[in-house]
C-alpha cells in the first residue's frame, strides 16, 4: 500500500478574483483566467499546491457546509533574512493586505510577521535572526 503523500493546501474563498489578486501582489504564480473560476489551483513549491474553492463550489457538493468566520489556516514564507521579512510585510500592506503582526524579534530567533488574506486566513513571513540560538521552542511555520 502507499503512504498517502502530502501536496496541497486549500482554503475556501468568498470572492476568488479578490483572493487571487492578494496572492498575485504576494508573488505567487496565479493562472491566468482564473478570477472567474469556482477552483483555483496556485503552485506554493515543487509538488505543493494551493487549493482555493468558492463557498458556492464547496456548498455544492457538502450540504453541510458552513463557511468560517475567517482564518481557518494560514501559510509561512520563509523569506531569506530579516530585511527580506520587513519587505514583504509592507509590500503586502501596500497591496491592501490587513495587517495582524508588524514585523518583531520573535523569542525563537526569528524576524516574524502576520498579514491576513481577503478571508482571514494567515500568511507568516519569517527568516532567522543573524546569530540567534532557539530556546527550544518550535515557532509556526517551520
């Protein structure tokens, strides 16, 4: 038997032209015709993807659904340094992003921060802090 294998993420999105246009400023590489559709799928790494789907596309086939409040995952990106952290959290501001964490010093010896996406979900930039020792603790995202 084969060990099911890991390659996706997905969210649910309110308004997919609105959530790909916050992916798209973040750099990620978003299908062209895509804004319309009720499935997007964004390549993250090799053999990783992004999964979005319409709340109408998901109620469609699981009567059940309910869509969240908001921020019901989020990604991390690892951004090479610290400045590289800083950039991409006010490049994201600047594309209209909601601000959650403005970058800090996190514990862990990381530079970290937080912007949430159209439907709340999080997206973490972190790099590690020039000549940081970890107390032992295991920050989200990596």
């Amino acid at each position: 038997m084969t060990q099911p294998r890991f390659n996706a993420i997905g969210f649910a999105v309110a308004d997919m032209g609105r959530s790909l246009e916050f992916y798209r400023a973040l750099g990620l590489d978003v299908p062209d015709g895509a804004d319309d559709a009720p499935h997007a799928e964004i390549p993250l790494a090799p053999g990783v993807r992004l999964l979005l789907d319409t709340h109408a596309t998901i109620a469609g086939f699981d009567p059940g659904f309910t869509p969240s409040a908001g921020g019901a995952g989020s990604l991390a990106f690892d951004c090479g340094d610290p400045a590289g952290v800083d950039a991409a959290y006010e490049r994201m501001i600047a594309a209209g992003a909601t601000g959650h964490l403005a970058p800090w010093d996190a514990f862990w010896g990381q530079r970290y921060a937080v912007v949430h996406d159209p439907d709340g979900n999080g997206v973490d930039f972190y790099a590690a802090l020039p000549g940081a020792t970890p107390p032992g603790a295991t920050p989200p995202g990596s």
